[in-house]
C-alpha cells in the first residue's frame, strides 16, 4: 500500500490555509495526532500540533529551506503505527507569496514485530524515552543507542515517550525501514544512507 495521503497549504507564518486528502482523518489518528483529525484547523499554527521542541525547529527548518528552494523539498520520514512501520515522504512545494503546499506520502510499510503504542509525556522525565520524530526510534533514557521501538522488550501499555530529532536525522541522513534481520551489524554497517541534507526534487 503506498500513495497520496494527505496534504496542507502554510501561509508565510506556517499557518494552515486549507487541508484534506484521501487518508488525512485516518493518517492523523494513526499517527495519535488526534488534535488534526476533524477540527477545523484554518488559521492554527501548524506546530500547535507538532510535539517536541527539535521537531518543530526541524520542521521551521525545513520549510523555510523549501520556501528558497524553489522547486521545493523532498524528505523521507517515519510515520508509524502501533502495528507498522510506514515510510513516508514530505514534500514541499512553494505555491508564491510565501505560501506552501506540503504534501505527505506513503512509500512503504512492514508489520511491527509486535504492537507498540507510544504516548507523549509532559514536560522531563528522568525515566523513559525519547522518540525521534523523524525515524520514529526509540532511545531509553541514560543509553546513546537509537533503536526500533520493537528491538525493546514488549511492554505492556504505551510507551511514555518525550519528542526530539535524533543526531543521525540532525545530520540529514534519510529516515528508512529496518534492515532485515537476517543481515549482520557488520553486513548491514556498509549499507547505511550517506549524510546528505534533503534533497530538492
Ligand atoms: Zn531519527
């Protein structure tokens, strides 16, 4: 299953103009966005409903990057579910006066191992996890390590996560699905994206 999702048109000041596309209402409450699905969003501030503070600075980034682009931007992301691991691509595109459409599509999606449910905590928390909005993985508090939310031990009830961007997405590498298990550390070392900044399309 892959193709259009959804889509938003940004006034200069990232606010939404208009919204919608085939899957908007069933992508926003996938991704627990559930503030995007059904309200009437004209005027919001698009990062009144982005969490974390990297991802928004991230995101303000990366729109004012496509704004002097020109020809837009173009950048792969994760955008899971509690059951799967879904691939998708963002892609803007200035539309004049400082306005841009940001279109989302779906490139690829596998089953999660098993099913993991994050939840965006409040403020810090000494214990827990950070999510990278990005790649969607998980680092336990205390650790260095960035991994799939299913390479944890299986839990019960949803993971209490706080949002960030992670040092390889920082650095532009592009967000992917896992490589298979049957590949080596050492095999699959070799096989990682190139730190590139988004690419224009
Ligand atoms: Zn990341």
């Amino acid at each position: 299953m892959s193709g259009f999702e959804s889509y938003y048109l940004l006034d200069a000041d990232d606010h939404i103009l208009t919204w919608g596309g085939p899957r908007w209402e069933s992508a926003a409450l996938a991704g627990g966005a559930t503030t995007l699905a059904g309200g009437d969003l004209v005027g919001q501030s698009i990062y009144a409903h982005v969490a974390g503070h990297f991802t928004q600075r991230f995101l303000r980034a990366f729109f004012a990057e496509a704004r002097a682009a020109r020809t837009g931007l173009k950048r792969a992301y994760r955008c899971d579910s509690p059951n799967a691991k879904r691939l998708f691509e963002m892609r803007a595109e200035p539309m004049g006066d400082g306005a841009l459409r940001v279109e989302h599509w779906l490139l690829d999606e596998t089953p999660m191992a098993f099913e993991v449910a994050t939840q965006e905590t409040r403020g810090a928390v000494r214990l827990g996890h950070m999510r990278c909005s990005m790649c969607n993985r998980l680092r336990r508090r205390g650790t260095r390590e960035w991994r799939e939310p299913d390479a944890f031990p299986q839990g019960s009830g949803p993971v209490a996560v706080v949002h960030t961007v992670c040092e390889g997405c920082r650095r532009g590498v592009a967000a992917r699905l896992p490589i298979p298990a049957n590949l080596t550390p050492a095999a699959s070392a070799g096989s990682t994206p190139p730190a590139a900044p988004p690419s224009s399309s």
